[in-house]
C-alpha cells in the first residue's frame, strides 16, 4: 500500500515521519513483505528525520537493537529498496 503525506496541503501539516509512526505496523509489514521507500524533496531536515523515524519503526517492530535496525537500512539501501531524492 502507499501512505502519502502532504505538508503543504491543507492547514494541519502532515510530515512524512509522522505518516511512518502512526502507520508503524503496516509500513513494517510492508517492509518485510519487500517494499522500497522512495523519500522525495526538500534536502533540510526532512530525509534525517525520515529515516530516524522508519529505524525506530524497525527497530520496535521488528524487535532490533539500534545497531540491528540501522544494518537493516542500509541493506534496503544497498538493494535499491531505500532511496532518498532530496534537493
């Protein structure tokens, strides 16, 4: 499935890491059923913050240490399943 979140719309701001948190066990579902993350647009805080909140996700839901959950990313990286176009 694909959970969008849009800042700019509307008068609440909907921020990515706050989509991934509040959709903790689906996205890690997803992930573990093969997902990619694509993390598109601006290059400040945004990506950090993203990618801080889905290594907390899979860190809980997977039940992995910090250590662990970061390897997991990086992997996804390295697989093409994790990828950030940021400008």
């Amino acid at each position: 499935g694909f959970i969008p979140a849009f800042s700019r719309d509307g008068d609440t701001k909907d921020y990515v890491q706050h989509r991934v948190a509040h959709h903790a066990a689906r996205v890690w579902n997803m992930l573990e059923a093969g997902a990619a993350v694509y993390v598109a647009g601006s290059s400040a805080s945004m990506p950090q913050d993203v990618r801080d909140t889905l290594s907390q996700v899979v860190e809980a839901c997977g039940r992995m240490s910090r250590d662990d959950a970061g390897v997991y990313l990086r992997r996804m990286e390295a697989n093409g399943r994790y990828v950030v176009e940021a400008w």
